[in-house]
C-alpha cells in the first residue's frame, strides 16, 4: 500500500483492497448529484419493495405498505435530520443554513426509525389497520434500507471509528473527512510521511450487524407467535449492535451537558425494553396456548 494516498482514494490495507477515485459525486453536465443522496433515496425504494415482498408472503396487503410509503419517507427524512440537528445544535446554531444541506450527509438513523413508528401509528389509526402486523411487515424493509443506506456513509467518507490496525481496518486521505470526526487516538497515529487516517469502518459493521438480523428474521418469517414479534426482534437486535459500535464511533451525538453518547443510550435501552416486552408477550402467548388444550 502506497504512503501518500490520492484524494479520492480509500484502502483496506490488510485485505489488500485499495480503490482509486471513488467519487462522492456524479456530474451530468455541470449538475452535479451526491451518491449519498442516490445510496439512500435507494435504499428506501428497496426497502419498501422488501416491505411488500413479505406483507404478501405473510398473507397482508402490499397495497397497505404502498400506501404508506410516501408518509414513511417524507417523515422518516425530516425525522432524521431533525434528531441529527436537535444533537448537533452547537453547531447549527451558528450555521443555520447547514441544516438543510443533506448532501453533506447528517441522517440520524434513529431519527428515521422513530418518525418511521409514528408515521405508522398514524397512518394505522387513520386506516383502521393493525398495527402490529404492518410494523412486523415493514422491519424486513426498513432492516434491508439501513444495510443499503449505510454504504452512503462509505461515500460520504463518514462514520467512521476510531483507530485501528485490525483485519478490517480503513484508510482515507485527512483531506477528505472532517476535522472534528478526528478523535485525538486517531490523530496520534496519523504520521507525517503519510496522508491519510486508519480507522474503524463502524458502517461496514452496522451493515454486517444487519444483515446478520435480517437472515435471522427471515428464517423466523413463519415462526412468529404473536403480532408484534419480528418488530420486537428488530428493535432489540438493531439497538444491541448499534450500542457496541457507537462506542467506537468518533462522530458521536452526546446527551446534552455530558460525554454520554446518546445513541448507545437509546440502542441498550431498545434492547432492553425490547427483551422485556417480548417476555410478557411470549408468557401470555403461552398461558393462551394452554387454555386452548
């Protein structure tokens, strides 16, 4: 692997990976379109297809998901950004105009996930549908999204983790990253006869850490004994690995006033109650099975 990287360049040293002008944006003319903005918009469109796909398999109506689906995206997008900003204020306080600057990147994917729930409650309410039953649909859809989603961050050349020199590591030039995402473990092992960080690719294990959920969800697809269980599965997987990778995370949002990262507090607390709810639901399932015999 070469010391000086060009700007565009980004390697995998110990897997013998190294990719050259990877672009972070596509011209058409003198127009120029963000990848990120392509890998997300996307990612939704496969998601609710997945959305679909399994509310057919499960015997429900894929025109309630299509239904739903321009609803879930307009709110999951504001919801996004707007939990990145509420975290973020410090610095969009004094730049106001950054927060509608999405190609910059700045989604919050538990801000999604949360405007995704009430976007639902909403449109199940106004419906009459069960609501249950679409969230166990659309977890297989919103799951598949964030696998897909992730690899705008590759793009964007963002979330990213501390330093690292293991199997995994990645290397991108300084020059294409932002400052403040440079922790002072990773600028320690920054030299002066090279040009680039080596870090964590936290996206790359968020995206694994999916797809190892969604496998699992879809062998339960058939197994699931109550309404409401894959979406309890989703939750409590989804917040168990984002806890452990934000750890690692330079880009952490913190709770206000602390060194607290927020979204590792918000992911055990997923987990947690997740686990919790599926106990109750389970040990009531059983208590109807028995009375049935």
């Amino acid at each position: 692997m070469p010391d000086m990287m060009e700007q565009m360049d980004i390697a995998f040293p110990h897997l013998g990976i190294y990719l050259r002008n990877v672009p972070k944006t596509i011209y058409i003319g003198d127009f120029g379109i963000a990848i990120y903005g392509i890998v997300v918009a996307s990612a939704m469109m496969i998601g609710i297809l997945m959305a679909a796909h399994i509310a057919k398999k499960t015997g429900q109506d894929p025109d309630d998901i299509w239904d739903a689906a321009l609803l879930i995206i307009i709110m999951s997008i504001v919801g996004a950004r707007a939990y990145y900003v509420a975290f973020m204020w410090d610095y969009y306080k004094d730049n106001p105009l950054e927060i509608l600057n999405l190609r910059g990147g700045g989604l919050a994917i538990y801000g999604g996930v949360i405007a995704v729930v009430l976007s639902l409650l909403i449109f199940c309410k106004v419906k009459g549908k069960n609501f249950f039953l679409i969230v166990d649909d659309c977890v297989y859809g919103l799951v598949l999204g964030q696998i897909i989603g992730r690899w705008g961050n590759f793009f964007n050349r963002e979330v990213f983790g501390e330093y690292t020199d293991s199997l995994l590591a990645m290397r991108i030039p300084v020059s294409m990253v932002r400052e403040r995402d440079i922790s002072p473990l990773i600028a320690a092992h920054m030299s002066e006869t090279t040009n680039y960080i080596q870090v964590h690719p936290t996206f790359l294990y968020e995206g694994l850490w999916n797809l190892g959920l969604l496998i699992l969800m879809l062998l339960l697809l058939r197994k699931k004994r109550f309404d409401g269980e894959m979406g309890l599965l989703y939750f409590g997987g989804y917040g168990l690995g984002r806890a452990w990778i934000e750890a690692i995370r330079t880009d952490q949002l913190y709770i206000s006033g602390t060194k607290i990262p927020v979204s590792m507090v918000v992911g055990l607390a997923m987990a947690a109650g997740s686990l919790v709810i599926w106990l109750i639901a389970s040990a009531a399932y059983k208590k109807r099975k028995q009375k049935q015999l």
